[in-house]
C-alpha cells in the first residue's frame, strides 16, 4: 500500500480528463493561470487494518481539489459555463473506470463518489472556482 503510488495514478487519471491542463504529481507552490485547470489530489482521513493473515488493508479518503479560473477572470455565468461541464466530466470519468485499473495497488474505489458542486476553494492569498470530490479507495497488500 503506497499513498504515493494512489495520487501518482490518480492524478494520471485527471491529466487524462477532457479540459484539464495540468495534473502535477507534486503538490505545487502556485497555480499559473496558463495551468488552468489544475486538479491537486490530497490524501485524506484514512483507517489501516488487518483484512486477514499477511493481508493489510488501507481505506483512504482522497481529495480531488480542480481549480478551473481565478475568482474575478471572468464573468459569473463564463465561469459556470466553464465549471459545471468539467464537473460532469469528472463524475462520468469515475463511474467508468471505478477500479482503476492502471495500478495493481488499488484494490476498488467505494461508493458514493461526491463531490462539493461549483464553490470557492482558495489556494494561497488567491480564491478559484473549482469543486472537490472524494474518492474512498481500499487498498490491499
């Protein structure tokens, strides 16, 4: 189980989503607004256990942070315009691939999948128009 090895995958993922510039594996220390939009992924509140004899288990909440424009670049409704289809994409993306089958480490991602709707998230002194989303993965090794 590497925490890691999940965010590396996830964030291939959303590099791989429609309208998404840029997915940095590495927390970066700005947002360029040539990068937008920009998804971090955290991990979250987690719980380890033992599944059975030589088998451990990890079940993480991992948060999808996606920056799409800096409060105040465009009107309301370009903003809304902009967010609400990328959104669409991100759901519709998980519901494909729940497994994600790239890396063996994931054992399944748990539903529900949610997500914060179009809000406010703040990165340094600067506020964006973004949504979250979270993702519980169970990992197995």
């Amino acid at each position: 189980m590497s925490i890691e090895t999940t965010l590396e995958t996830l964030q291939t993922k959303h590099a791989g989503i429609a309208g998404v510039t840029s997915a940095p594996t590495k927390f970066p220390s700005s947002i360029n607004t040539v990068d937008l939009p920009l998804v971090i992924t955290l991990p979250a509140e987690g719980s380890w256990s033992t599944q059975a004899v030589g088998l451990n288990r990890q079940d993480r909440v991992y948060r999808v942070l996606v920056f799409i424009e800096a409060v105040g670049q465009a009107t309301v409704d370009q903003r809304m315009n902009e967010a609400i289809p990328i959104l669409t994409l991100f759901g519709a993306e998980y519901l494909n691939d729940l497994g994600i089958v790239a890396d063996d480490n994931i054992d399944h991602v748990r539903m529900p999948i949610t997500d914060t709707g179009i809000i406010s998230l703040p990165f340094g002194d600067i506020e964006y128009i973004g949504f979250e989303m979270r993702i519980t993965i169970t990992e197995k090794s």
